[in-house]
C-alpha cells in the first residue's frame, strides 16, 4: 500500500506540473493573440489589404475565434486543477509519513487513501510515465521500459512542436499571406 500511495503521490506532482505548464501557456496564448489581433486592426486601418484582399475577414475571424477559445480556455480551469492536484498530492505525502512511523497498514489507512484518491481528478498515465522515466535509477519496483521512455519522449516533442506551433503559426501564415 506505501508503494501504491508513493507512486500516486509522485504522479500527481507531475499531473500537477503539467496542469501549470497548460495554464501558464493558455493564457500567454491568448494574450499574445489578443495582441496580434489588435496589431492586426490597427495596421488595416492604414493599410486595408495587409494581409491581402481579405484582411477585414481574416481580423473578424482572429477576433471570434480568440473569443471562443477564451471561453473554452476559462472552461479548463487549469489553475483550478492545478490547485487541487497540489493539495492532493501533499495529502498523499503526509499520509505516506504517516505510514512510514506505522508497522502495519490498518483498514482505517487504506481508506484514507481512497478518499484521498477520490478527492481530486485522476492523474494520467502519461504523468505515471514522466515520473518513473525521470526517477529510473532510484525506483526499486515498477521501472519504466524502453516504450515508456519512447512514450515520454514522443509526448514532450509533440507538447513543444504544438506549443512552437501555437505562438508562430499566426506569424506565419500573416508572413504566407502578405
């Protein structure tokens, strides 16, 4: 049960570290396309085809899409889920304090734990993997296997190749359609 407790503990840290990552980059997004949006309406007023023919159009669609992201972005409410995986986790670790001053695991332990595990949203599999992958040379059990290490690895390319996409895909589709 300290195993099971342990290697919760650890994966809703990463849950957590992932739920700040998604929250800090959310929001820089959207005010890095509000800015864009408003630099955009600011040049088309002195020069109206900017972005070619279209320009009027392509800055209503900038502005209705940032408004609906916005509202699906406020409805994640990652700081919110964040906040919570961080006190779960640390309820974990005091737990599993507990449990190291204790000889035997007492039913009233174990449901300690459940009701910590039904407190908050669970972590991902992927949060379990980034753990383990980060800590092979101290674990003792459950040690990460070659797809694991490939999983975490594909999972932080395809995060960073998204996140580079996000900030510079609309320079570059302005820069395409200049």
């Amino acid at each position: 049960m300290k195993d099971n407790i342990w290697f919760t503990y650890k994966a809703r840290i990463q849950a957590y570290k992932r739920l700040e990552w998604l929250d800090i980059h959310s929001q820089f997004l959207l005010v890095w396309y509000a800015i864009l949006g408003a630099v955009l309406a600011i040049v088309a007023i002195r020069y109206p085809q900017a972005l070619g023919a279209n320009t009027d159009i392509l800055a209503a669609v900038l502005s209705v899409a940032l408004l609906g992201v916005s509202l699906a972005v406020a409805n994640r409410d990652f700081r919110g889920r964040a906040l919570a995986m961080m006190k779960n986790y640390k309820d974990l670790q005091k737990l599993y304090n507990l449990l190291g001053s204790v000889t035997n695991v007492t039913e009233a332990h174990s449901e300690a734990y459940h009701e910590l595990l039904a407190e908050s949203e669970n972590h991902k599999e992927i949060d379990d993997k980034r753990f383990r992958t980060s800590a092979n040379s101290t674990l003792q059990s459950r040690k990460p296997n070659k797809f694991d290490f490939f999983c975490v690895y594909c999972w932080l390319m395809v995060r960073a190749l998204i996140t580079v996409s996000l900030y510079l895909g609309p320079v570059a589709i302005a820069w395409h359609l200049k």
